[in-house]
C-alpha cells in the first residue's frame, strides 16, 4: 500500500497520528479485510472505510483483542471523495 506510516503501535498511539495526519487506522494481522478504521469525536464515532472505496460504515465496535493488540497501523491519506463521505456520516 502506498502512503504507510508502517511502524506498529497501540491503538491509542494509532488513533493519535492517524488524527494528526487526518488518515485512518488499521492492523496489520488484518489486512486481508481491506478495511480502517477513521477515529472521530463525531456522532458517527469510529468509522469503518474500504480500501477499495466501498461507502464508509459507523460505529466500529471493537473487540477486547483489538483494543490490546499492539499491531496498529497509519493508513495513508484519505482522499477527498472518503472524507466527505465520512463528513456525511455524522
């Protein structure tokens, strides 16, 4: 994938570049699933995005060995068409 910030860390540490970088997270045991995640103090709380443009879900709930897993990765930047969508989700 283009445009990793590939170093592993915790979801907290994930969650904070990914908003300073205005990008999405996602693990690195589950890539195959071609989905991240975006962190946002929205309404829409934590989205889920496909890599391969599907329409963004709300909501991601995650599950006690995503919150522990220190395999996180920074998604590369959104592009323009996902963050209005995310926008929308509000």
């Amino acid at each position: 994938m283009r445009n990793e910030v590939r170093n592993h860390m915790t979801i907290q540490e994930a969650a904070r570049k990914a908003h300073e970088l205005g990008t999405g997270i996602y693990r690195a045991s589950e890539m195959e699933s071609r989905t991240y995640i975006v962190p946002t103090n929205t309404c829409a709380c934590c989205i889920v995005a496909g890599m391969q443009k599907e329409r963004p879900n709300a909501r991601w709930q995650p599950q006690l060995n995503d919150l522990l897993a220190d395999d996180w990765v920074v998604y590369g930047r959104l592009g323009d068409e996902l963050r209005q969508e995310v926008k929308n989700a509000d």
